[in-house]
C-alpha cells in the first residue's frame, strides 16, 4: 500500500512511481490511457459510469475515443462533461499537469511558467489556473460553519497587498471603487482578512473592503463561534466593544510580538507564504484577482497536514483537488455564471490579465 492510498495505487496498466517532480507529472499523466483511467476512477469510483447529463447508468463505452454513448439521452459523454474541463479543448493529460503543479508549487506558478511546461500559449495557461483557483475556492475549509468553539483558539488579523490601483486608468479606478467599494482602494492597498483556527489548523481568508472595526468585527461574528478565544492585535477595530461575544485578548506588537498564547503569528506567518508568492510568481496581481491568490495560498496551507499533523503528500493534495473537480461536477459557468473559453481572449477592463514575469 503505498502512502498516498487511493490515487496512486490503482491497478492502472501502465504504473509508475508517484510522481514528485513537474517531470514526473508531466511524464506520468502525459500517457493518455493513464490521464483517462486516473480521472475516470475519481469520477466513478465504484465503477459505476453514470451520466452525467440525464443520471442514467445505461451506456456503451467507445474504447477508441475514450467516451461514453448513453441510452437514455442519446449523447455522448466524456469524462470531461459537467467539469471545469467541459468546454476546454486541452487534454486530460495536460489539465492533470497544471492540478498537480498548482495544488503543490508552494509559490504558486506563473501562466507562463505553466504554457512552457505544457506547451500551450500563455492566455490558455493563464485560463486553466483561474478556474483551479476556482476550484480550490469551492473548497474554503467549511464556509458555511463557523469556526473555533468553547476553548479554541482563533487568530484573527488583517494585512494590506499590493498598490497597484493607483497606476490604474483613471476611469478603471473609479469603476473599481464604485464596483467593489473598497476603500483601500484610494490608498492602493488591498485589505486581505485572516482567521487561522489554531486547533484545526486552518485558515480562513478574504479580500475585504476597509479596516473599520463594523467591517472587521462583523467577519468574526460570521466566523467564529462564541466563546472562542480570539486572538488579535491591539488594532482599534479589534480592541473596542468586542468582549461581549468571545473571550478576547489582544497583543501589541510594536510592544512585546508574544504574550504568552495571546499572538498572531500564526497568521502573520501565512502572509508571509502569501506575500512571497504574490512577490515571486505573480508580480502586478490586479485587486480584482487577488481573491483567487488568496484562495489559492489558503489551499495550500490548509492542505498541508492532516488532523492528526502528518504531512499531506504531493499526491494526496493532487487527489483533493482532482476528487473536487470530477465529484463536485461543478462547470466554470456555474462558477461564474458566464463562460470563457480559452478561445477568447480577454477583453475589457473586466477581465484584464494578471501581469506576470517571463
Ligand atoms: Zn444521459
């Protein structure tokens, strides 16, 4: 049995060991039979083919084109359908690499970085990362519940990315704060909030509009539970009208960094990770796409040991995100309720590209 249990111990036909390098992705998943085989198993793990349009499990495979008829709807289906993949013309092959390469490249990876390894152009690259951020976005360690709870210890602090905004066109910088109404827009810094659950070791990210404390301490009333110890610093936004719902404590950190248990670091050491990967692969982040860095570096970081502290393998991370895309069958239209094809290059201020070294 080997450590990573379920992806890569399949009795696949063409075995190799775990892949641990980019080479060894690329290699590993570059086989299509494999690709195919690895991704249906996630998808249907009892065997089971059912499609995915009409739910119903009559069909025929067609062996030589890797898809499915089926019965009862009359259409053809592919492993791909009903994912993020759907509408993409690249290969398993290839959107294996960049799920490998992004849920495990501790400072993210570039679009261009990413279209050399896989030989597609950088606008295609740049396409495929966005949606596994989406993906990774879906799965925010437990959104809809809160966090902490009677003797649990919650840090909570904010930083400031960025100062890009001001180089903005006039006309996109207006529209920027009209639209997404943050205030740190007028400085050019875009507030990042953090919650980091010290027992789960969990993190809990957002891109937020201001620092005023309505804001700030409206975020912990929506996340965490009462009567959890809530560590922050010494910030007016936090250290006013706040114990009447958590057991609080604050540290001032020009001051003394530590106060015993009443610290921050914890979060102040996933901005770091954050920051270094904004600064070395993603060099001008626009605030519009910041959220999905955020989503992308709290994946990571939530991913990185079990309950338990074992080390999450490369692997198993690979198969987190893999088992989203195929189980959840989520497309990226109902991410985000509008299609972009690879094909169609952005346009407008809407959706302007992120900036990255070659
Ligand atoms: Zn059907």
């Amino acid at each position: 049995m080997c450590a990573s249990g379920i992806v890569f111990c399949m009795d696949a036909p063409n075995s190799l060991p775990e892949p641990k390098t980019l080479q060894e992705a690329i290699t590993y998943f570059a086989d299509p039979d494999r690709a195919f085989q690895f991704a249906k198993g996630l998808r249907w793990p009892d065997g089971n083919v059912v499609c995915p349009r009409c739910g119903v499990a009559k069909n025929s495979f067609i062996k030589t084109r890797r898809l499915w008829f089926c019965y009862a709807c009359k259409k053809q289906f592919t492993v791909k359908v009903k994912t993020i993949m759907e509408d993409s013309p690249i290969g398993l092959d290839k959107w294996m690499t960049a799920f490998w390469l992004l849920a495990n490249a501790k400072n993210g990876i570039s679009s261009h970085e990413l279209g050399r390894a896989l030989g597609v152009t950088q606008t295609t690259a740049w396409f495929m990362l966005q949606r596994i951020r989406e993906v990774m976005k879906g799965r925010k360690f437990g959104n809809t519940t809160k966090i902490g709870g009677s003797g649990s210890e919650v840090e909570a602090d904010e930083t400031f990315v960025g100062g890009k905004v001001r180089n903005m066109h006039k006309a996109r910088r207006q529209r920027f704060v009209k639209e997404e109404g943050f205030a740190g827009a007028a400085t050019g810094k875009t507030v990042v909030h953090g919650m980091l659950d010290r027992n789960l070791r969990q993190v809990r990210a957002q891109v937020v509009p201001n620092v005023k404390r309505e804001t700030l301490q409206n975020i912990l009333l929506k996340n965490i539970k009462y009567g959890t110890k809530v560590y922050t610093d010494d910030a007016v936004a936090y250290t006013r009208d706040m114990n009447w719902r958590f057991v609080h404590d604050f540290v001032n950190k020009t001051e003394s960094y530590v106060k015993g248990r009443v610290h921050v670091n914890g979060m102040e050491n996933f901005w770091s990770l954050l920051k270094r990967a904004l600064r070395g692969t993603y060099v001008a982040v626009e605030p519009f796409h910041l959220s999905r860095y955020v989503d992308e570096q709290v994946f990571r970081y939530n991913n990185r040991k079990d309950e338990e502290g074992r080390k999450i393998t490369d692997a198993e991370r690979f198969a987190t995100v893999m088992s989203d895309v195929l189980g959840h069958r989520l497309t990226y239209s109902d991410l985000t309720g509008k299609s972009d094809s690879p094909h169609h290059a952005p346009t407008g201020t809407g959706t302007a590209q992120v900036k990255e070294p070659l």
